[in-house]
C-alpha cells in the first residue's frame, strides 16, 4: 500500500467518525439529555449552538469525505472496486443531499424560529432534523459497515 492510499484512507476514515460519531452524539446522548433537563426555549437555544458548531465539521467532513473517496477511486483500485464501493458513494450521495437539504431549510428556519422565541415553530424544525439525522446516521452506519467488510463479500 502507498503512502497515499494510506493518507486517502485515514483522512476517509477520521472524516467518517466525525460525522457518523457526531450523529451518534446528538442523537442519542444530547437531544434526550436535553430533552429531560431543559424547558424548550433553553433546549432549543442550546441546541441550535451545538448544530452551529458541529455543521460546520460536517461540511468540513463532507468535503474530506467526497475528496479522499475519490482519490482513492481514481488512484488505487479503478477496475477492481467492488459494488460495495458504488453502493457507498450511491448512499453517501443521498447523505450529502439529506444533510444539504437539513442545513439550508429546517436548520436555518430553526435559526429564524429560536430568535423569535417561536418555540412551537422551533419543536417542529427540531422534530424535522432529528428525523433527518437519524436517516442520515442510519445511511452512514451502513456505509461504514459497507467501508468495513464490503470487500469480504464479492
């Protein structure tokens, strides 16, 4: 294997577990903290900064993500890759789709409905990304198990 395969695979991997984790995070572990321990104008409030904060590494991951899967596509295994490989960019291109759409519609409108202490406004942008973003952590778990032992399968 190439130092370059190598670099390729491990800025692919740590991007994954950046955004794969991060779902994982706030899906599991924050929302329902937050849930039980905050009246919605300050579970809202908190959770609108952490999506601020994280969507930005996400973008970052995205990006990383589409960067590095393509230089190992294009440079290490061309004719040889697996369906599994095309499965994963297929999935990841629905994830880039569902995280565009998150970002720029409930997320924002989310951003809106928090500055106007629209909390019933709020509830419901919230109840749209978590929906999203356990699709999208559903998507990426199976591109990890498809990344992982893909290849054992042909």
């Amino acid at each position: 294997m190439s130092m370059q395969l190598a670099i390729a695979i491990a800025l692919h991997q740590l991007a994954t577990v950046v955004w794969i984790g991060g779902m994982f995070f706030a899906h599991f572990a924050l929302r329902p903290s937050a849930q039980t321990q905050l009246q919605p104008p300050q579970r809202l409030a908190l959770l609108l900064a952490v999506f601020r904060r994280f969507f930005v590494w996400v973008w970052i991951a995205v990006l990383v993500l589409w960067g590095s899967g393509f230089w190992i596509f294009s440079g290490i295994y061309d004719a040889a890759m697996g369906w599994h490989v095309h499965a994963m960019m297929a999935l990841a291109l629905v994830m880039t789709g569902l995280f565009a759409y998150l970002y720029f519609v409930p997320y924002r409108a989310l951003g809106q409905q928090v500055a106007a202490a629209d909390w019933a406004g709020a509830g419901a942008r919230l109840s749209t990304i978590r929906r999203i973003i356990l699709l999208n952590l559903t998507l990426g778990l199976v591109v990890t198990v498809l990344g992982a032992a893909g290849r054992y399968w042909q």
